[in-house]
C-alpha cells in the first residue's frame, strides 16, 4: 500500500514522491504536516482525474466502471430507479433516488454500472422540452475527434 | 521546504490583484502588441476545465494563458456550481464542467454583485464569465458574471461551441503555418508545370490565398496558366480569351483588370495581350 503525494515549492508542482503508508512514521511530524498539506493543495487545485464523460447508450458501453453523463426521456419512474430513453433512442436504466417531482427530461451524472444502467450521484431536471438530436451530436463529437477536449 | 504554508493564507491570496479594473490595465501594458491583437486576445473563449488545466503558461505568473495557440484572458464555462463560500469581499466556489474542477472567486463590491451571488446555490448548473488568472502555478477563475442556467440546451449548445471554437483557432494557427512554409519555398510551385500549380495553389501566394478568385477571374487564370498559353512569347489577346471562355468581352477586362491588380498577370506588347506571371 503505498500513495503518491505531489509536492510543491513556493506553490509551483516540483515533483511527486510515493509514501509508503507502513514507514508514515518514519517522517517527522513537520514533514506529514507538509505531505498533508501538499495533498490539500494537489485536491484544490483543478482535479480532471474524474470526469463524467458525455455518454449516450452507445458510447455508455465503453464506459462500463466509469463516471458518466447523459440525458434520458423519462419512460417510467419507480421509487428506486428510473427507466428512461437515451438520446440515441435505446432504453436506459438509471438507479437511485429520483427527485420529485420528475421532468420529462432528466440528466444524470453517475457511475456506468452495466453497458444498459447507470447508478445515478446527480440528478438535475432538464424540464419538458429538449433538444435531444444537438444533445446526441455534442455526446458523438465528445467521443470522436474532440476527445482530448473532455477526457 | 515549508515556504508553502503562507499561500493559503488569505490576505496574501488576495491581495495580489483580481480586482478587475487593475488587471485590464495591467494586461494592456504587458503586451506590447497592436491594439487589434490586443483586442483578440481579450475576447471571450468558452473552454472546457480539462482544456484549462492543460493550457501553457507563458512567462509570467498572472496572465498570458496559451490555448490552441491563442492568448486565453477571459473564458466561459458551463457547469454544476459547488463548495459556494461567502466571505467578507468575495464568494468562492468551484465549477464541475465534468471534464474537470476549477476554482473560483467573485469580489462582491456592489449591491448588484451580491444579488447575482446569491440567485445561485450549490448543484446548480451556471454559466460563468470571468478571467483566467495563475497564482502560485494555480489556475483560478476570477468571475465577473454568474448565471443559473434555465435553458439546459445552452449545456451542449456551450460543448458545441467549445468544440467549434478549438477546430478554428487548431485550423487558423495550422494555416499559418503552412503559409510560413510555403513563404520559404516560394520558387518551387512557379518552376512546376500545370499540374503543381494547381496542387499547390492554395499555398502560391500566402498572402494573397487563391480561395478568393472565383468566377470569371478564375476561368481566364486557367486559361493563361495553360501549358500552351505560357509558351507564347506576345501571351494572349483579349478577344481570344472571350471567344475561347464564352464570356463578354466587358466580363473578360473585368477581370483582367482584378488579376493585374493582384500582380497575378501582366500586358505584353500592348494592353491587349496579358500573360500569366506564373511564366516567371
């Protein structure tokens, strides 16, 4: 078990060092004090390492394990999870708690648990009319040629 | 080693400019570029934060962000707003575009300020204005302008734009380089027969870029670029080329006249013939 712990000089990244969680004892407390709050600063700055891909039902198959983003058209709404219709016209199942009320369009920021479900952190109500086909272009553009400007 | 444990101190992260105004005319001095250059580098640019947090930082600490070859000042960024702090004489927050994290500050000075502030809460999608400032090798968004967002298409209308406006400036800078390469050869497609003009025509004259001859200007081009009208010492006579073109003779001076200015061809023995300078 070990982590990597970015160091900073005067604010400027200088170098990463791996500590070893068992031989943390070894430093001095001033030292952990330091890799402490080296991390801190590594965590506020501009975290990418996590980002929600543009996904439709297509490219959600790619993304199986990953953090995901996608609009769906709400079909039908239990309690525990929501089936709705992606952009790209397939069915989608995304589990969790939605919010209520529900509009007929719904994104959803979560994490890709099967090539056909999401398990849904974020809900955000996109109301009653969207522009889907622009939605599902941006989502093909995301995944295509303009990858790098996403992930 | 421990030098680090002061930048998070308030005061100094703060006092080390932001405010607006200073940071205009500190930009307009910086660069001692001409006004309209100037002018392009402080247009808005919608960006992703993945594409921040990749962007070059030329010299300085404070400005001169480099994105797709292009001075970065001002930026637009549509995401879900959180970590929302108020403070005595500012708000911060972070904006999650889902590409990636960025942290931001808005001085509160006015009423008007406040209100906007406060029109926002955490989980909110906003559209954020602000500058793009370094601190510390930090990035940091000071925000002029946000705004919930209430029509959600503006979120992929935002990632359209994004995409659009990084093919433009990855194809103009891909232009000017070409433009450059070819300004170093300019010989060789003028040496070429026929068909190296016509491969190469985009690049001939960088200055002048062969996309704008259209129409009858481009037809007598053709025509006086042909193998055989280059070979003829007197070049070609007016009316040949409107019999030959099936173009009015009025249409045919026209564009005589428009190639000539463009130094692309010149009158022989007299002002009846032109010939193609391309002969060299």
């Amino acid at each position: 078990m070990y982590m990597i712990v970015y160091l900073y000089d005067g604010g400027k990244f200088c170098r990463h060092i791996r500590v070893e969680f068992f031989s943390f004892l070894d430093y001095s407390l001033p030292q952990i004090l330091f890799i402490v709050e080296a991390l801190i600063i590594h965590w506020q700055d501009m975290d990418t390492s996590n980002p929600a891909v543009f996904v439709n039902a297509e490219f959600l198959k790619e993304h199986v394990g990953r953090r995901v983003r996608t609009v769906v058209q709400v079909v039908q709404s239990d309690g525990d999870k929501v089936i709705g219709k992606s952009t790209d016209e397939k069915q989608l199942v995304v589990k969790g708690y939605p919010p209520n009320p529900l509009s007929t369009f719904v994104e959803v920021i979560g994490i890709a648990d099967t090539t056909q479900s999401i398990q849904a952190e974020t809900w955000t109500n996109f109301g009653d009319t969207l522009d889907v086909i622009s939605y599902d272009k941006v989502c093909r553009l995301a995944n295509g040629d303009h990858k790098h400007l996403f992930i | 080693m421990y030098g680090g444990n002061n930048q998070f101190d308030g005061n100094a992260a703060f006092a080390g400019g932001g405010f607006m105004p200073s940071q205009a005319t500190q930009t307009a001095s910086d660069h001692s570029f001409s006004p309209a250059k100037n002018r392009d580098s402080q247009t808005l640019i919608p960006l992703t934060v993945k594409q921040i947090s990749e962007a070059f930082q030329s010299s300085d600490d404070k400005t001169n962000f480099l994105i797709d070859g292009v001075d970065v000042n001002n930026v637009k960024l549509v995401g879900i707003l959180f970590n929302k702090a108020e403070r005595v004489t500012d708000v911060s927050f972070v904006v999650d575009d889902g590409t990636g994290r960025l942290d931001c500050f808005r001085w509160v000075n006015e009423a008007v300020d406040t209100k906007e502030m406060e029109a926002v809460t955490n989980g909110m999608y906003v559209r954020v204005h602000g500058h793009l400032k370094g601190f510390h090798g930090k990035k940091q968004l000071m925000a002029y302008s946000v705004r919930p967002v209430d029509d959600y298409n503006e979120i992929a209308s935002h990632f359209a734009d994004v995409i659009y406006v990084h093919s433009y400036n990855s194809r103009l800078r891909k232009q000017q380089d070409s433009s450059f390469m070819s300004a170093q050869v300019p010989n060789s497609a003028f040496n070429t027969p026929l068909k190296g003009y016509q491969a190469s025509a985009s690049n001939q004259f960088p200055g002048y870029s062969m996309d704008g001859i259209r129409g009858v200007d481009k037809m007598v081009l053709d025509y006086l670029q042909q193998p055989s009208s280059l070979a003829r010492e007197k070049g070609v006579h007016r009316n040949e080329l409107a019999q030959q073109l099936k173009v009015p003779s009025e249409k045919i001076l026209e564009a005589i006249e428009s190639l000539e200015s463009e130094g692309l061809v010149y009158s022989t023995i007299d002002e009846f013939h032109y010939k193609s300078t391309a002969n060299g």
